[in-house]
C-alpha cells in the first residue's frame, strides 16, 4: 500500500469515527434522564411550604422514541422522590394519535400530595388539545390553561396558575393573577420561556417552561445552532435566550427545563433530558 493510499485510508477510518462517535453518545444522552435538584429561596414562601417538594418535567413527547413503557419507568422514577406537587409544562405527546391512549393509561399513575398541575404545549396543540385536556383532567389533574388553583397547608398557601402556549392560544395572566396579593407566593406555568417577553406582572414570583429541549442539540451545552423556540413566530426573535436553565426579568425567576422527550429525532447532544425537583426554602 503506498504512502498516499494509507492516509487516505486514515482520513477515512477518522472521518467514520468522528461521525458515528456522536452520534452513538447523543443517541445514549437521550435516553438517560438526570435528576437535577434545586432549592428556590424566596420571601413570600409560607412557612407551611417551607420544604415541600415540586416535581417539574416537561416535553415528553411520547411517541416511538419515547414509549408508554418509558413513560411507565419515568412515572416511578417521580413517585419515588414522593413529590407535594408535580408540574407538567406541556407537550405531553408528539404528532401520532396511537400514543396517546397509552400514554394517559401511565401517566395517571402520578402521585402528588397536593395535586398535579399541566398546561398544554404547541404539539398538544397541534395534535388534539380539547382530547388531551380532557384525558389529563379525567387522570385526576388539574388543567392551567389560563386557569389557577390555591394549594392550602393549614393556614398558608401559596397560587398555581398558567398560560396558554404562546404560539396556538391566548395567555389570560389575569386569570392567575387578580386575586393575588403581593406578598403571595406564586407560580406561573408557560410551556413557552418566551412568554417572559411579554409578561408584565408584579405578582408572579417563580415561572416554569420547557419547549427548548435545552437545544437538544448544541455546541458542548453552550449554544444551538437550532432553537425549538424562537420566539413568537410573528413579531419576535429570541435566539438562544431562553434556551436553557435559570434567567430572570425583574422579579420574576424563570427556569427552563430541557425536558423529557426528544420530538423530531432519538438524539440529543449536551442538552440532557431531567427530571427537575424544586425544594421551596423561606
């Protein structure tokens, strides 16, 4: 074999290695779900929730990616930590009815001491939001689509509340908000981070959203070259701003969940998918 011959040999073997080794670590990323744990400190917390646990997940998208059996194993994994309340930001299922039926056969299966809370995301939107609704609600649940709910312990208690998706309905923050006072605790759930743009409250004290998948696919968990979330898709651009993690706008502390599920494509890469559990601290 000549000299030539033989680096090209090498350049080939290296180009095969260089693609198929990200693509198996991406392929294995996706299917293993972290559980990140975060305290949130703030002022109006009650001393009756001092300590109670939220489960935050997001983004399922059960689909032939994301099975009911993974569904199953993720609805042990959350009753295990024995949550006080759990929190569903939204895209429950992906584009392909025959999932859904068993996926509401597990997910109802979800143990909180005070209640789950959903909101509908765009591909719920997309597939069928009056069924999925109804099947979430029929599962015990408790819809925030532009509706909230005080959660009482003794005699503190603190507020749930939500918006529709940004992209497919309208977002009501009055139907959270107008019978909140200002030294009350309260939760917004949007499924979309982008909401935060726009919102205009003295009121919300903790926001959750998921959409972005972390980026699913990024460089080194730094930057996505593609953003599920873009903003709104008639007069706003975001970039990579609500991409991931903890950000704040005056008041308002905002996490973004990578979420569950990978919608689309079976690969992630340095934007693992989590189980997020909030522990509430005075």
């Amino acid at each position: 074999m000549t000299f030539r011959k033989k680096n090209i040999l090498i350049l080939l073997i290296s180009a095969i290695f260089i693609t198929i080794i990200p693509l198996v670590y991406s392929y294995y990323e996706a299917r293993n779900i972290r559980l990140i744990k975060l305290t949130f400190t703030h002022k109006d917390i009650p001393e009756g929730f001092v300590g109670k646990k939220i489960i935050f997940i997001s983004d399922i998208h059960c689909d032939r990616y994301f099975t009911s059996e993974d569904v199953a194993k993720l609805v042990n994994r959350i009753n295990e930590r024995e949550p006080d309340i759990i929190i569903i930001g939204g895209d429950i299922v992906s584009k392909n009815p025959r999932y859904l039926l068993p996926f509401f056969v597990e997910i109802k299966n979800l143990k909180s001491k005070y209640g789950t809370y959903f909101v509908l995301g765009n591909h719920d939107h997309w597939e069928d939001p009056v069924l999925i609704s109804q099947q979430m609600t029929e599962c015990g649940f408790h819809s925030c689509d532009n509706q909230s709910y005080w959660i009482k312990v003794g005699n503190d208690s603190i507020k749930i509340g939500g918006v529709g998706d940004f992209w497919e309905d309208v977002q009501i923050i009055g139907n959270t908000t107008d019978d909140v006072k200002i030294h009350d605790f309260c939760i917004l759930i949007s499924h979309n981070p982008d909401y935060l743009e726009v919102l205009d409250s003295d009121h919300v004290d903790l926001m959750l959203s998921g959409h972005t998948h972390g980026g699913q696919i990024t460089f080194f968990g730094l930057w996505a070259p593609i953003m599920p979330s873009t903003g709104h898709p008639e007069y706003m651009q975001t970039g990579n701003k609500y991409r991931y993690g903890w950000l704040k706008k005056n008041n308002i502390s905002l996490y973004v969940t990578s979420g569950i599920g990978m919608g689309g494509f079976p690969f992630r890469f340095f934007a693992p998918p989590e189980i997020v559990e909030i522990t509430l601290k005075k």
